[in-house]
C-alpha cells in the first residue's frame, strides 16, 4: 500500500516533467520560427544584399538605353553606350517593327527608353513591340544593332540585304552618306542613302 502511494505522486510528477518538457520544445521551435523569419528581414535592412529588395532598385536602370554616337569607315553613327552600331530596317513602316524571331535574333532590337548621350541630335522615343518590350526609335523610327557587328564601329549590317529588306546604320551627318541617316528622319526621297517611308 505504502509502495503504490510513493508511486502514483512519482507517475504524476514524470507525467508533469513530460508535459513540461513538451510545452519546453513546443515554444523552443516557436521561438526558433520567429526568429528565422526575422533574421531573413534583418540582413536586408541592414543593407546585407537581398535579392529581392535589391531587384526593384536595379530594374529603373534596365529600362534606359543610352545612345552616343561613334565614328566608322563610313561616317558618325548612332550607336549603344558600348560603341555597337545602330540600324534601321527598310521594312519598318509607321510605329511598328517588321522584325521578329529569327529577324530579331540576326538584328537585336535596342530596348528600353533612349537617353541622348554625346553627339546625340534628333527625336528619341519608343514603341511597344508585340512582346510588350520597349523598343528605341530615332525620329519615330525602331531601332536595332546587327549580330554579325562583333566589336565597336564596325558596319557590317550596312546596306545588308535581309528578311525582305534593306538594313542601314543610322548616319547622323549633314549629308546622306553611305548609311543613309542624317540628323533628321530620312524619307523615301533618299533611297539612294537609304531612306524608308
């Protein structure tokens, strides 16, 4: 009798340390969970380089495109901030681009908003292409760079006959010139440099 009276207060004092210790890890993982979801917040606020905070920032800067201009074996051109010359595409009418798929793989198309950089003249500005991106334009016309350029003022998209038309450097000097540009939009009256209607 005096054995089990010892044992029942043992059991109820085991029973008690158990459920104390599973109370104990319960709030330990609790305890654990917030502090994990807090310290993926901390590292970004105290400037630890989240992805994700760091995304909205940088996606501003995406969506300009800087133009200069660049001198090449056939005159001033238009050109990206890195020196790749820029074209137009004979097919192009209006504010649309005739160039997609494998065109558009050949002849990228010079995204984002334009920002005039040295010896920028003329009307920049963008259209939507049919994916939605922003496209440059020069006088309200798209632009593009060519694959085959692999360096810094080559030229070697000029007057390149492709995907049913004609591709001319963007020339920004007094004169038609061998790319056909000059400062203001060429018209169907300079063929001979390469105009577009």
């Amino acid at each position: 009798m005096g054995t089990k009276a010892m044992e029942t207060p043992r059991k109820r004092r085991m029973s008690g340390m158990v459920a104390a210790v599973a109370a104990a890890a319960a709030t330990g993982l609790l305890v654990a969970a917030c502090g994990s979801s807090g310290s993926t917040s901390s590292p970004s606020a105290a400037g630890g380089g989240s992805t994700s905070s760091a995304a909205p920032a940088s996606a501003p800067a995406s969506s300009t495109t800087t133009l200069k201009t660049s001198s090449t074996s056939i005159g001033t051109v238009l050109a990206t901030s890195q020196g790749m010359t820029i074209y137009w595409f004979a097919a192009d009418h209006g504010n649309s681009s005739a160039c997609s798929g494998a065109c558009a793989a050949a002849w990228p198309p010079v995204t984002g908003t334009p920002q005039a950089g040295t010896g920028v003249t003329g009307t920049l500005g963008t259209i939507t292409r049919s994916d939605g991106t922003k496209q440059a334009t020069w006088n309200g016309h798209p632009l593009y760079t060519y694959a085959g350029d692999t360096a810094s003022g080559q030229v070697n998209g000029n007057k390149l006959s492709q995907f049913g038309a004609l591709w001319y450097a963007v020339t920004t000097g007094s004169g038609s010139g061998a790319g056909g540009g000059a400062s203001t939009a060429p018209t169907s009256s300079t063929k001979a440099g390469g105009g577009w209607s």
